[in-house]
C-alpha cells in the first residue's frame, strides 16, 4: 500500500515560506503604495496611452471597484512581488508594466480599443501524458504524436507577446514528458513582455527540475490537485499515487522559490462531501499562493455528461458560499487567494472573457480556440500565422458573452457532431447560426 503524505510533511512545505497574504487593514499599506506607483503611468502617457482612469471607458477606477464587487480583495506578496490575481502579472515588474500601455487594467472595457491585451493564453505544447484524468479537456488528443514542432511553439509565443499577453500558461499533456521542450521554450520566451507559468500534475517533478524551469525563465507552478481524499483524488486523475505527486511538486516548486498555486477541478463528491474547507486548510498548511477553482465541463472526458447532472446549481452555490466567505471573513485572512473563474464570468457579472478578452487555448494539434472548455476551431497554427487567427476569432467575438458557458450551450451540437465521426475540435463554420446567438443577449444588462 502506498505510503500517504501525513500532516507533518505538509506542514513541512510552509517552513522558510516566502508567502504571505494580505486582506482588509492589513492590504491598506499595499494599495497605497500600488496607486502611488501608477503615477508612473500618467506622467509617461507616450509609453501607457492605454492607462486610463475614466470609469466611464472602463478603465482602472471602474476595474477596482469591480474587483471589490466581485470579492477579489486579496493580495498575495511572494519575495518582494505581490500577486492580485492569476490572470495578472506579479507586480512591480516589467510585464506588468507592458499590460499597463496595452489596456490590461481595464478589464471591464473587454471588447473596446481600451483593452488590448490577452490576459492568459493557455499552450498545450505536447499531448503526452501518463495519467487519464476523467475531466482532461485534451482527452481526445492525448498520446498522439505531436504536431507541432517547438520551433512552432516559439514562433507562436513570439506572435502573441507582439500583440499582448500577461502570462503565457505552458500545458498539456503532461509538459514535464517535454522536458527540454519545454526548457528551450523558457528560454527563447521574453519575459519582460510577459509571465510564463507551467500547468503541471506533478508528475516526473524533481527540485532539479524545478531549478532548472526556473533559470529559464519560469515565474510560476499550478500544480493539478482535485481533492484533499488521496483515493478520491487518485482515481479523477486516473494515476495510483497522483495526489503524492502533486503534492511533492508543490513542496519542490516553493523551494526553488517559484510562485507555486493550485488548479482544482470541482467534482460533485467534494463539494457534496464538505471536504473542500478540508481542502482549503491544507493549502492553508502548505502555504501555496493561490487556487483555481474550475467547474467540470461538458469536453474532453466528460463530453456525454449532462451538465446538470456534472455539476448543479446546488453545489454552484455552496462553492460560492465558500468563495465568498474566504474573501470576505476575517478569521480566513491567512488562507490562500481564490479564484473563481465561473463565478467572476458569470452572466450577470464581468460575461463569459473567452477568445481573448481574458483567456484562450492553443491545443496540442495546434488549433485555435476560445477557451480550453470549447473544442471549436478558428483555425490552426501549422496553416496560418496566429495573428491572422487571432483577428478571425475577435471579429467573430467581439465581446463578453451575458448568457450561459459557452461550453454548456453548445455541448449538444458539439457532441452531436463527433457522434457523426467529425474530430474535435470542430470547425467553428459548422456552429456558425448557434454562435450568433451567444450574442443576442444585451451586455448592458450586467449590473457590473
């Protein structure tokens, strides 16, 4: 039997922590300094002429006001950078600043001339991978031989950091089993226009690696980890021994001194179970900067699941619950930054920020889309410059979607295509009349 990793391993990990959290009064001190340091941007207007503070443009008066409605109020400090969210660059820092001249603080402004700037940009560079996770997103592209060369890849970074983007998420598969790969990648990247991250599940992870990943450029880890029951966890990600894994990924990517959070796809068993406060305090006890809170979705190895039945508006809700009280209460101030994807891009909130807006997802067959949830095609690297993909895509999403996921909405076309023998992802021409329709609702109906 498989030796589990005991409490006082876990609080091993936080020892020598350069992790802290700040909240409320405690947070006081960084805003001010934070809305000092953006003096910079008005007096220089040439270098930041998308630095604007009209909230009637959306820009960054709107943006805080929003991040407080949306209960993002906490700020992480590792070394002597601090962290607001995990679609933004670690400031102070050179990317940060490149965000700034494109428009990146002005989120609510998705969709105009005053937001330029991709926020993350999710490349999945290889489809190896030893596990078989039931929720995998690339599931259908998993163990094919790859397509795209690393050449291509770096070419394609360098695209998209020409037009603009915070962080640059390097995926899979598992990266890892593309280790030089993925090495020769951080090295040609630039990273003063942009953060690059590595979404990993843990596996093949050593502290050599991790030092290595870092002298090349990596800023941050999310390490992969679904649930606090090693069992439970074990058999989502389909790999005896994956939550140990993970786990000691963490601990060696906090010693190598990157930036290390945690990607977790909910399941109905955890949130039902009430495990995930248990969740929470073991992040808690490891000290990790942050977690990613993602709903399961109708692709990949849950393409047949019904929505409703994958996950529901009850355990919707008690995720929100948790959310809510964590950015909110007092007595959780010291735990980890929570993002909340679906609950920030809901439709009565900031809209689905596919296509760019805020994220997108280059697959490991090369192909454009709008969200690693929506297998739909706006074209392929291996066949076009992504700057021309990349126009194709806004044009034909030209702003936040106010209605229900996309990957929800259209699972059914979707799955009703790959039934008829068509490989995912399919292209976006075959969704054409659906697609305009994800638009007939009125934005201005948002309260936000």
């Amino acid at each position: 039997m498989e030796k589990r990793i005991g409490k006082n391993e876990l609080n091993l990990l936080s020892q020598k922590s350069r992790t802290k959290y700040y909240r409320g009064f405690q947070a006081l001190p960084v805003r001010l300094k934070f809305v000092l340091g953006m003096r910079k941007y008005l007096w220089h207007r040439k270098v930041f002429p998308l630095f604007i503070l009209n909230p009637f443009k959306g820009g960054a008066i709107k943006t805080l006001a929003v991040m407080r409605k949306l209960q993002l109020r906490k700020i992480v400090k590792f070394n002597k950078h601090y962290y607001l969210s995990l679609t933004v660059p670690r400031w102070p820092s050179e990317a940060f600043d490149r965000m700034v001249a494109l428009g990146g603080l002005n989120v609510t402004a998705a969709g105009t001339r005053y937001k330029t700037q991709i926020d993350i940009a999710i490349l999945a560079i290889t489809s190896k991978c030893d596990f078989k996770c039931k929720h995998c997103y690339e599931h259908f592209n998993l163990n094919a031989k790859d397509r795209v060369s690393i050449q291509r890849w770096k070419e394609v970074i360098r695209e998209i950091q020409k037009i603009g983007v915070n962080i640059i998420a390097l995926s899979g598969g598992e990266p890892l089993l593309s280790y030089e790969g993925l090495l020769e990648i951080l090295d040609s990247g630039n990273k003063s226009l942009s953060e690059f991250h590595l979404y990993t599940s843990g596996h093949s992870f050593t502290l050599l690696k991790a030092r290595e990943l870092k002298k090349a450029g990596l800023s941050a880890v999310a390490v992969g980890l679904d649930d606090v029951n090693p069992e439970r966890n074990d058999s989502l990600r389909g790999f005896k021994g994956a939550y140990n894994e993970a786990i000691k990924a963490i601990g060696h990517s906090k010693k190598a001194g990157l930036f290390t959070y945690i990607n977790t796809c909910l399941t109905k068993k955890i949130v039902l179970s009430e495990d995930l406060w248990k969740f929470f305090d073991m992040a808690k006890e490891m000290n990790v900067g942050a977690i990613r809170l993602l709903e399961p979705k109708p692709c990949g190895g849950y393409l047949r699941e019904n929505p409703d039945i994958l996950f529901s508006e009850k355990e919707r809700q008690k995720v929100t619950d948790l959310f809510e009280a964590i950015n909110q209460k007092k007595k959780y101030r010291d735990y980890p930054l929570v993002a909340y994807e679906d609950y920030v891009e809901s439709p009565e909130r900031l809209g689905c920020m596919m296509g760019g807006h805020t994220h997108l997802h280059v697959d490991s067959k090369g192909h454009v889309e709008p969200c690693v949830f929506l297998p739909i095609s706006f074209g392929n690297i291996l066949e076009e410059d992504f700057a021309t993909i990349y126009r194709r895509m806004r044009t034909l999403i030209p702003r936040p979607v106010h209605r229900l996921c996309p990957s929800i909405y259209l699972s059914k076309k979707i799955r009703g295509f790959h039934d008829h023998g068509m490989p995912l992802p399919i292209p976006f021409s075959n969704v054409q009349k659906e697609w305009s329709e994800l638009f007939d609702e009125d934005p201005s109906n948002a309260p936000l």
